[in-house]
C-alpha cells in the first residue's frame, strides 16, 4: 500500500463541510447529554455519531475509499445517515419531551438538527451515486 493522500478539496465541497457539521455537532450533542447526567442511550447515541461521522469523514479526506474496494462506500454513508436520522429522531423527541433538564434539551435539540443533516447527506449522497451512474463512472463521493 502506498502512501496516503490527503483530499485537500473534500473539506471545502458541500459534502465535507456537511460531514465536519455532523461531526462537530454529534460532539456538541454528546457533551450535553454526558454532561447533563441524561440516559446512557442518549449519550451512547450521540456518541456513536460522533465517532461514525468522523470515520466516514477520514475515509474520504484520505480517499481511503479509492483504496478499499471491498465496500461500495457511498451506499454505506446512506445507510449509516438513515439509519441515524431514525434513531436521532426517536432520542430527540425523547429527550425534549421529557426534559429533565436543559442539558437534556439541548441535546434533543440539536439531535433534531443531527437529524436534518443526515437527511441532507442522503439526499446528496443519492444525488453522487445517480450523476456517477449516468456518467459511467465509479468516482469516489464528494
């Protein structure tokens, strides 16, 4: 295996910019969550997508995805940002309904927010995987 490049664009495209959002925002959620003393599901969850999201994000800056053939990596992304905006949906509503206390909230609140950015990152990531398709092309996803 050769040396690995670093994908200087990927930070500045409008999906590495929604995947450093997602991360940094996970983060936030989980701070409050672990912070506040809530659940551990919550804190687990925010947890999860905080490392999720950042392993996804590395994979791409690395063009690591380029590398690894094994996995049709953009199809992944989608069923990683499904399956978290269902569960970010569930945990959010949760956690603002029952709002032990501000901590809490926040969290839900910005687990609400998480969830938007999943759903936006499908609908790009779909978008990727249809325009590659057309073209005829396997490119990695930006």
């Amino acid at each position: 295996m050769g040396r690995l490049q670093v994908d200087r664009a990927f930070p500045r495209s409008p999906r590495g910019a929604l995947k450093i959002a997602r991360t940094l925002l996970a983060l936030t959620a989980f701070i409050c969550f672990a912070a506040s003393g809530s659940p551990g599901a919550y804190t687990a969850l925010a947890g999860m997508e905080t490392v999720i999201t950042l392993l996804f994000l590395l994979l791409y800056l690395l063009r690591l995805d380029t590398r690894l053939r094994f996995l049709f990596w953009p199809l992944a992304d989608i069923f990683n940002s499904v399956i978290a905006a269902l569960f970010l949906l569930v945990v959010g509503l949760f956690a603002i309904i029952i709002k032990t206390n501000k901590g809490t909230l926040v969290g839900g609140v910005l687990g609400l927010i998480l969830l938007v950015l999943c759903i936006v990152d499908v609908v790009l990531l779909c978008k990727k995987i249809s325009h590659d398709k057309a073209r005829g092309r396997s490119a990695p996803a930006k």
